[in-house]
C-alpha cells in the first residue's frame, strides 16, 4: 500500500465532510499520527514505547513483579518479558527473586534506568508538542480530559 493510502490524502479538505466529523474516524488518524511520531523520537533513542511505559510504572510505582508490571502497562505478559528482557541486558532494571514468594521476580528501576528515563521524559515531552502544535495549552489539556473520560468510560465496561 503507498504511504498515502496509510496516513491518508494528502489534501484533508478532499475528505468527505462525514468522514471528518466522525470522532472514531478522527481519533484513529491521530493515533497514527501520535505512533508515527514518539516511535520515531524514542527509536532515535534506542527505545520502544513499551520500554519507557515500563520505566515510568517502576519510577512512579516501585518495584514490581513481572504480572503487575504487565497489569499497570497494559502490555501482555509474554511481550513483558521480552521488554524487561532488553531492560536488563542494558541495566536499567534489575531483577530478582521475591523473597516473599520465589517463584516470582521483583523488577526495581536502576539508577541507570532512571537516568534514561529522565532523557525519554524529554523527548515524549518534545513529541507531545509535536503532535499537538495546533493547539493551545488549555485546549491540550481540555483534549486530554475527555480523552481519559473516554478511556476511564470504555475501560470500566
């Protein structure tokens, strides 16, 4: 498929006005636009968008096993152990047996990882400005309440 047809027309205004007044429609094109541009950001970092989510959880909620790491990111299991996989070849995780039950493994947020984190912070920061350059600050922050509301509302059910 050409990189047109992917990311749709060139010219928006050729979009039949049904097509752009439909949130679903609106809300997958910017989430081509969002991947598009953090997976190129962080890539020119070494890192995947899972990586960082993982990082953030360890800072902002401690260490955790694999399970709840998996819970809190909403990356499935299996994917998880290859992202800590990764993590820990680079040292920005560790991870050890729980010594409460052992069949389980805590991962802890290394100062190295957190230290790459702070670098990945900026540059989500730089990618959020980006995507939403068209918008004023108190609309960024408007958009990004009703996005949660959506999201809080679908992931309840």
């Amino acid at each position: 498929m050409p990189e047109r047809d992917r990311h749709g027309p060139t010219d928006p205004s050729a979009v039949p006005a049904r097509l752009r007044s439909l949130a679903s429609r609106l809300l997958g094109r910017g989430t081509v636009h969002a991947e598009r541009i953090s997976n190129a950001r962080l890539a020119a970092a070494g890192a995947t968008r899972w990586q960082y989510a993982t990082l953030v959880t360890l800072r902002d909620s401690g260490p955790a096993s694999q399970a709840a790491l998996s819970e809190r990111t909403g990356i499935h299991r299996s994917d998880m152990v290859a992202v800590l996989s990764g993590l820990t070849e680079t040292a920005y995780v560790q991870r050890a047996p729980d010594p409460a039950d052992r069949r389980r493994n805590i991962v802890t947020l290394t100062p190295a990882g957190r230290s790459w984190l702070h670098t990945l912070d900026q540059l989500v920061d730089e990618t959020q400005d980006e995507l939403l350059a068209p918008l004023t600050p108190a609309e960024r922050a408007e958009l990004v309440r009703l996005l949660q509301r959506i999201d809080d509302h679908h992931s309840a059910h």
